[in-house]
C-alpha cells in the first residue's frame, strides 16, 4: 500500500513559529554552506591553473556580483555558527520553554545580520 | 552505544570544533576573496592557514554529511533512493575536501 502520510517534519501542517523558522532556515544554511564550501574548493582548485588563468574569475570576484555572492555566504555562515550555539546550549538543557525558544530565535535571525556587518567589517580591516 | 546516540555524538563534537573554525575561516575568506593570484596563494600556503583549511574542510564536510544526512531521512520515503543519496554524500564528502587539501598543500608562493 502507498504510504501517503506526508514526511517528517511536516511543514504543511503545523503553524510557523519562530522556533520553525528557525530550525528550517539552519537546514537550508546548512545546505546553501556545503555547496559555498564546495564551490570554495573548485575555486582553490583552479590556482593550480596558473596567474594567468585566474585572472578571470578574479573579475568575477571582484564585481558587485562577487561582492554580493561573498557577503551571502557570510550570513550564511554567521547564521549557522549562531544557531549551532543555541542548539548547543538546548542541548545541555537550557532554553526549551516556549518563550525562551522564541527570544533566542529572534536573537539568531538579528544577530545573524549584525555578525554579518561585524565579520565583513573586521575581514576588510576597517574595524581592529 | 546505539548508533543513533553515536551519530549524535558525532554531530554535536564536530560542531562544537567547526564553530571556531567557521568564525576563522569566514573571517579571512572576507578578507582575500577578491585579492589576486599571489595574495591567495601566500595565504594558502602559510604554515597556519594551510592546517586549519584544511581542519575546516574535514570537518565541515564531516558536519554536513551527517547533517545532509538527517534531512534525507527525514524527506526521502524511497529507501533506495535514499540509500543511493547517503552512499553518494558520504563518497563526495570524502572526496572533495581530501582532493582539495592535496592542492593546497601543492601549492607554491614564488
């Protein structure tokens, strides 16, 4: 018999909350961070072509597009390294009540976009 | 040990070691994405960046498999198809990383 039960975690039936939010945008961090890493190491890869060679994905790099691309992974980045902490900190037995799922939630996702800023920040000198 | 308990472990020991990794890396990924040829290499090839790349590329690639690995639990009913996508993940999260490291530790700064 066809099993017709929708699978796990089912998104279609429950109601968001910040809590789901959450968890679903570290899965997709999670993924969007291994194919970043893994177009990283394509790109260390290519070094091995040459100075010549590279001049053109150094082109690309440097256009808005590249800017753009590299400041989306370091959300990317930031956002998984903060909520590793706090799944980390819930798996010592903190935070499991529901107002404080949220609050730490709410704190991922902004602090997320400031960590952002910060990283840029500091990987481009101009804070240090 | 279950294994399931054993995956857990796992799971938590290397996000425990990936998160400062991750911090560093991103940290100067900012810092030489749009640099030239020679800035990119000096960086790979100094004694400190080379290992802890190459830290953060094992265990990266170890996090997300097992990570990657869950959501194929949870979302692939098909055990053959499921099987085939956790066999593959595992074969290019070896790969990758280890293909990668040869490369760096190739590299030379003139």
């Amino acid at each position: 018999m066809e099993n017709k039960n929708p699978l796990s975690p089912h998104l279609q039936v429950y109601k968001w909350h910040v809590s789901s939010l959450v968890s679903i945008v570290t899965r997709i961090t999670g993924i969007i961070n291994i194919l970043a890493i893994t177009l990283i190491c394509i790109w260390f890869s290519s070094l091995l072509l040459g100075e010549s060679n590279y001049k053109i994905i150094n082109i690309f790099l440097q256009s808005y597009i590249g800017k753009f691309i590299a400041l989306g992974i370091t959300w990317s980045f930031s956002f998984q390294i903060l909520s590793e902490i706090r799944h980390l900190i819930m798996d010592l037995g903190y935070g499991f009540e529901i107002k404080t799922t949220n609050i730490t939630g709410v704190i991922v996702i902004i602090f997320s976009f400031i960590f952002t800023i910060l990283i840029y920040l500091l990987g481009r000198q101009f804070i240090l | 040990m279950r294994p399931v308990t054993k995956k857990w472990l796992f799971l938590k020991i290397s996000s425990l070691i990936l998160i400062p990794l991750m911090l560093w890396f991103i940290i100067n990924f900012v810092s030489f994405y749009d640099k030239n040829y020679q800035e990119i290499v000096k960086f790979l090839t100094s004694q400190p960046s080379k290992f802890f790349t190459s830290l953060f590329l094992v265990f990266a690639y170890f996090f997300s498999a097992l990570s990657i690995n869950e959501v194929f639990e949870d979302y692939i009913d098909d055990e053959k198809i499921k099987n085939a996508a956790i066999k593959t993940l595992n074969i290019i999260a070896i790969f990758i990383p280890l293909i990668t490291i040869i490369i760096i530790f190739n590299l030379t700064y003139e």
